[in-house]
C-alpha cells in the first residue's frame, strides 16, 4: 500500500522543531510522497530548498487569497517564475476567501484569475482554496478555463452541488481530516459521491487532525486516518482506496515522478 499527501505545509515553522522525525514516521502509515503547498512568495525560497533535500517530496508555487498581495504585475512574475521551477508541479494555493477576508474584495478575484492564467501558460495544474466563495470560485474557473490546466477543489468542505459543478470543470476533489469529523455529515456525502477516479485525499498539516489525533498538531502521516475512514463510508478496502488516490495524484500532477522503487525508498527513510 502506497499513500499521497497531496496538501501538506510541512514547511511551516511548527515543525521547525521536529520536522525531520514527522516525515520519518511518515513510513509507519506508508505515505510515500507529500505535496508542499506554497502559500506566499516570501517563505518559497526555504519550501523549495526542503523539496529540493528529498526526492518524495513535490513542491507549488502560490499565493493564499488571505495573503498580502504584492503589486500585480510582480506578483504575476513572480508566480510566472516560481512556478517554472523544476520541482514545482502545481500553482497554487490559490482561490477565494470570503470567511477570513472582509471589504471589497475585487483583489482577491483578479489575482485568483492571474494565478489561473499563469496556470494555463505553464501548463501546470491548480490546487484551488475557496470558502464562503464557492460561487464565485466556480464562476472565475469557467471564465478563465480552468479547464485546461486542471486541478483539484482542495480541502473540500462544500456540498454535492458544489462538488458536481466542479467535477464537470474536469477537477478533482480532495478530501481533509475534517471528513472524519462526527458533524461532517455533507462531506461524508461528498466522499461517497466522488467518482474513484477524482478523489485525492490530503492533511493540511499542520491544520485539521483527523480523528483519532484531533485537536494535536497535524502531519503527513495522518493521512492514513483519512484514507481508512474514506475507504469504510466507499465499502472498499483501504488498500484500494490508497491505490486510486495515488494513481489519480500522479494523473493530475504530471510533473511530479513517480518512482520505481518507491517501496525500497519507503522502507529505508524510515531508518
Ligand atoms: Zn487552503
Ligand atoms: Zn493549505
């Protein structure tokens, strides 16, 4: 069995203290890979030389809505170029959020388009945040075709609604420890409609700990939790489940390597 953290912020200085025995105990859960999503241009520099250190790690290059913006035009450049680099396999995070950001709130949808055209141009995949915003969240994809570099709605907390419109964009949905969470009834629904073929699953870390940790800091490891409590509400083996969640992150992103000899690398990281 082979798991992906397809969302994780294991850059973040929560683990500053202990980062290298959170990604060594990875191993126990047989998390193979983690994607590093980047929230903002300033600390991109130490995400990538972390991604750059080990090779089952992949790397974004975004901008979080609730991130303070640059101006606009260094900001596009900067996506444009962060986003080129090698390691890199997605742009993002990016999107809309109405929860945390409060006015007029123009800047936050003209930036989320820059970020999805700078997608198309590189053609490489999005990894979307929307909250309170599912609307205009789905309204900004179509117009800017979205389509074509793809993605994936992360952390989804929306309905079946929301989830079918966003299938239809061609995205994939992923689904957080918050869908181990008792009072998660519609994302329950959510994780039993998506099509096998769509679904990732992802921590957040160092946010939303699934059950059983809840309420500790959360890491990649976690994922496990995730993918067992997923796998019970499908009616499937959790060992299916975790190979179709990997199988699809490879498919949408196309940047990041699957290795051969993924088990032998699993097992000796570990030591
Ligand atoms: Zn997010
Ligand atoms: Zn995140």
């Amino acid at each position: 069995m082979i798991l992906v953290d397809s969302h994780c912020h294991i850059d973040f200085n929560e683990f500053d203290v202990d980062r290298n025995e959170v990604l060594k105990r990875t191993v126990e859960n047989k998390v193979a890979y983690c994607l590093v999503v980047s929230v903002e241009a300033s600390s991109f520099e130490s995400l990538l030389l972390l991604v750059k250190s080990r090779s089952y790690l992949f790397a974004s290059a975004g901008i979080h809505p609730n991130s303070v913006s640059m101006d606009s035009e260094r900001e596009r450049q900067w996506v444009s170029e962060a986003g080129s680099e090698g390691e890199v396999v997605a742009i993002g995070e990016t999107g809309l959020d109405y929860f945390r950001s409060e006015g007029d709130l123009n800047w936050q949808r003209d930036r989320f388009r820059m970020h999805v055209q700078v997608a198309r141009e590189l053609n490489k995949p999005l990894i979307i945040h929307t909250r309170s915003a599912a609307e205009d969240t789905l309204h900004v994809l179509r117009e800017e075709t979205a389509r074509e570099a793809g993605g994936v709605m992360h952390c989804f907390t929306e309905d079946i609604t929301v989830a079918r419109a966003a299938l239809e964009l061609g995205f994939y949905i992923s689904l957080s420890g918050i869908v181990t969470f008792k009072n998660a009834t519609a994302i329950q629904a959510v994780a039993k409609y998506v099509p096998e073929d769509r679904l990732l699953i992802e921590t957040d870390s160092p946010y939303l700990t699934p059950v059983p940790h809840r309420g500790k800091r959360n890491e990649p490891g976690y994922v496990y939790h995730t993918a067992v409590f997923i796998s019970e509400l499908r009616g499937v083996e959790v060992a299916h489940l975790a190979d179709v969640t990997t199988r699809n992150f490879f498919n949408l992103f196309r940047g990041a390597k699957r290795d051969l000899h993924e088990e032998t690398l699993l097992a000796a990281r570990g030591t």
